[in-house]
C-alpha cells in the first residue's frame, strides 16, 4: 500500500481504463473507508450510487454530454449530495453548502483511496444535471455532484502544472 502523500502525488485524472473488472473487494474497501471521511454534524448528508449496468452507464455518458471514458469503466461512481438531510438540521447553509462540502468531500476520497488501490477515477462535472436525476430517479433535494468513473489505468498522464500564486500567508 503506497504511503498517504505518494498517493496524492500519483493521483491523476484517468479518462482510458484496462478491460478488466474491479474486484468486488476493492470497491467494498472503497465504500468502508470512504464513510469515514468528514461531514458536517456527522449526517453524511450525500448519496453515492455504485453502477455497473451497461445501459445506465451509457444514459450517463449521453448526459455528460459524449464523455466516452465514462462508460468504458467497469465501475461508475455518483456521488450526489443530500440537500434534504443537511437541510433538515442546518437549514439554507445546510441545503445550500454543507451537503455539496459533504458530497465533494467523499468524492476527493473515492478518488483517492482508488488511487491508493491501483485504480484510476476522473472527476465528471460537467453533465446535464436533471438528464442524470431522471436516470437514476432522483427525488427534489438529492443532487448530484460528480460522475467517476473507475477502473484499472491504461494511461499514465504527467501532471499537470500545479500553480501556488492562489496561497497568502497572512501573518
Ligand atoms: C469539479 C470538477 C469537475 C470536473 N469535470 C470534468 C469533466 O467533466 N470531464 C473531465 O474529463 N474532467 C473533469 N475534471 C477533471 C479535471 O479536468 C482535472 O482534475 C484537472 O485537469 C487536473 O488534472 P488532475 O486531476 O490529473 O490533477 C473535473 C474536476 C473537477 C474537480
């Protein structure tokens, strides 16, 4: 098992996967660590859906508007976020704010503790977002957040320029 920051370096966006299955106890080692992340009140207030249906995965793809990596993996994450459940305790900041926190929270740790298992994840944002509530047949109040699709890397992209010129110390 590599080390914590050896992970956050190799972390990359993997948009090209083997054809190969994902373990069934990798994903189960994903989903138990994945619980343990931070979440405001500790409500959990996301959802995550765990697809390997062909024909949902290729409804996501179309909704992602042609994203063809998406549904070459043999395993697409959804993580979507609870507004009703973080809403419910914390009102407008909850709905609004803490269940996105919540959701992009367990995203980055989907990503990473993939990584850390050899596999690799892409990040999908940019999808037409009532297309993938009628897919998955999401009520009012559960939105989702990000698409990733997972699978074993067939590609091993450089990183990418990482600027620090956003950071301020302020003394
Ligand atoms: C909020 C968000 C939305 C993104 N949406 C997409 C997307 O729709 N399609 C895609 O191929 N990559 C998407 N990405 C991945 C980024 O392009 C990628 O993280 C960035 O280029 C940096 O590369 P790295 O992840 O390898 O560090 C998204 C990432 C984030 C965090």
């Amino acid at each position: 098992m590599p080390e914590f920051f050896e992970v956050i370096k190799k972390r990359r966006s993997i948009r090209k996967y083997q054809n190969k299955e994902v373990e069934p106890e990798k994903i189960e080692t994903i989903l138990e660590n994945v619980i343990l992340s931070q979440t405001a009140g500790n409500l959990q207030s996301y959802v995550i859906f765990v697809i390997k249906n062909h024909d949902i995965k290729e409804a996501l793809t179309q909704a992602a508007y042609g994203q063809e990596f998406i549904k070459q993996a043999p395993i697409v994450f959804v993580v979507c976020a609870d507004q009703e459940k973080a809403g419910s305790v914390y009102g407008k900041r909850g709905y609004e704010l803490y269940s996105i926190n919540d959701a992009s929270i367990v995203a980055t740790y989907i990503e990473l503790i993939a990584c850390a298992l050899g596999l690799g994840t892409c990040w999908v944002g940019a999808f037409d977002e009532q297309e993938v509530k009628q897919i998955l047949g999401l009520p009012e109040g559960i939105k989702p957040i990000a698409i990733i699709p997972c699978g074993y890397p067939a590609e091993q992209p450089k990183m990418p320029k990482k600027k620090r010129d956003m950071i301020y110390f302020v003394e």
